[in-house]
C-alpha cells in the first residue's frame, strides 16, 4: 500500500510502484516511474523522464531529473535512469543525459549521494560507489564500481575512474583513475593503491599482485603504456589485467608523478 501525502503534486501518467512512500510537497513529473518502496521525502522533486528502480530513499529537497546544465540542450527527449536500493541525501541535484552524450544519465545500485552531490549529464555510474557531501561530477563522467569520492570534490567532464579507485576529499580531478588506485590534491595525482577499499573486497594474494603491478607502472620510471602491455602479456591476474587494460584505453591520461629512469 502507497502512503502519498495529499500535499504531493503527482502528475497524470506518473507511474507509481507499490510501498512508494511521497512525502508533502514533493512534485513528480507525468513521464516519471518509481519502483517498489522508493520512499521520496517532503520537498524532493522528480522531472522529465526519470526513471527509478525499487527501495531508493530519495531525501528532502532532492532535485532529479531536471534539464541539464548544458546550453546546447534544445529540450530534446533524454532520460535519467536510477536502479535500486540507492540512497540520494538532501540537496542532490540529478541531470538526465543529452544528445550529444548518448541522452542518458544511468545511476546503478546501492550507491551513496551525500549532501549537495551534483550528477551531471551523461554521467554513468556503477554499483556500490559512495560521493561524499557536495563531490560534485561534470557531464560525461563515468565511475565503475565500488568506487569512493571525497567531500568537495570536483571531477572534470569525460574523466573515468575505475572499479576500487578513491579520489580524496578536497581534490580537484582532471584525468583518469585507474581502478584499485587513490588519487589525491589539487590538481589530483595518484598517491598509490587504495589499500583500505581494497581489503574491504579483494583476496591478500590479489592485492600483493597489485603492489607489485603498481610499483612497476608508476614507479620504475619506464613508459606507462609499454609496461602495462608487458604486464598483460605475463600476469594471469584478472585484477591486474583489468588496472593494464584501463591504462592503454585512457584517453585523458593517467595524473601520476614521472620518475626519472636511471637505468
């Protein structure tokens, strides 16, 4: 059974899942589908074509689903898509995607939207990350998964971090992160592996072989991309073949310190 405040404005055409709760003052737009035990808290307000999955908890003042902040967007018909199981805090802001990005902004699954999180246009981002109070992300940005921003954090349009990486709070990110790696400052360079997620979800064997992986990449002071391919070629490592294969598909770079190679 639906409880809807008798406050909230729903249009005609919203599709409403059952246990929604909605609270006073909400607004859902007619194009709008919300999935079973979404609870949607007072003054949170969904636009255009914005579809979300089952048991998110959309807090108050929320804003998802509103145009995007681009000026070439001429009022085409785009979407957001938001799966399940998500919780999306106070003062959010959600854009759907745009023409020239594919027209949609797709949220996977048991994510975290602290406060003030901005989700721009063509934003794709995967399962079990967390975006710390106001990290905010230009159009474009993809995140894999498990992934973690700090607080305050501006992530540049077109950046890509990978499965596992963490970008510090306070940080100001303009090119790739790999995945498993921590990156950190103004501008973000990479400060190692992000050791403390990955003894979260990773086997000790998988992280010592991504040590040593790392130390070869980022440390020996040999050209990136030809080591990722030597690492390709020996390491039968899913974890670390995935961190190589991000490597040589980067297309803003990787932001790390160059060490001299004294060989």
């Amino acid at each position: 059974m639906n409880k809807i405040s008798p406050l909230a404005i729903i249009e005609d055409g919203a599709v409403i899942g059952d246990n929604v709760e909605i609270g006073p003052y909400c607004f859902i737009s007619a194009a709008t589908t919300i999935g079973d035990g979404t609870k949607i808290e007072q003054s949170s307000s969904i636009y255009g074509k914005t579809t979300i999955g089952k048991n998110n908890h959309i807090f108050s003042h929320a804003v998802i689903g509103s145009p995007p902040q681009d000026l070439k967007f001429a009022g085409e018909d785009v979407e957001l898509i938001i799966g399940d199981n998500n919780k999306i805090r106070e003062f959010t802001l959600f854009n759907p995607g745009t023409k020239g990005g594919g027209a949609k902004t797709i949220i996977g699954s048991h994510n975290l939207f602290m406060g003030y999180v901005h989700i721009g246009h063509d934003v794709i981002i995967g399962n079990h990350c967390i975006l710390a109070n106001a990290a905010t992300l230009a159009g474009h940005v993809e995140m894999g998964d498990y992934a973690v921003i700090g607080g305050m954090t501006p992530i540049h349009q077109f950046v890509h971090i990978g499965d596992y990486a963490m970008v510090a709070g306070a940080s100001a990110l303009a090119q790739d992160v790999p995945p498993f790696c921590m990156a950190e400052g103004n501008r973000a360079t990479l400060r190692g592996l992000n050791l403390t997620g990955l003894r979260r979800h990773l086997e000790r064997e998988d992280i010592d072989e991504l040590k040593s992986a790392y130390r070869d990449l980022f440390e020996a002071g040999k050209p990136l991309k030809d080591v990722a391919n030597e690492l390709l070629e020996k390491s039968k490592n899913h974890h670390v073949q995935a961190l190589c294969n991000f490597i040589l598909k980067t297309k803003r770079g990787i932001p790390y310190e160059r060490k001299k190679n004294d060989d």
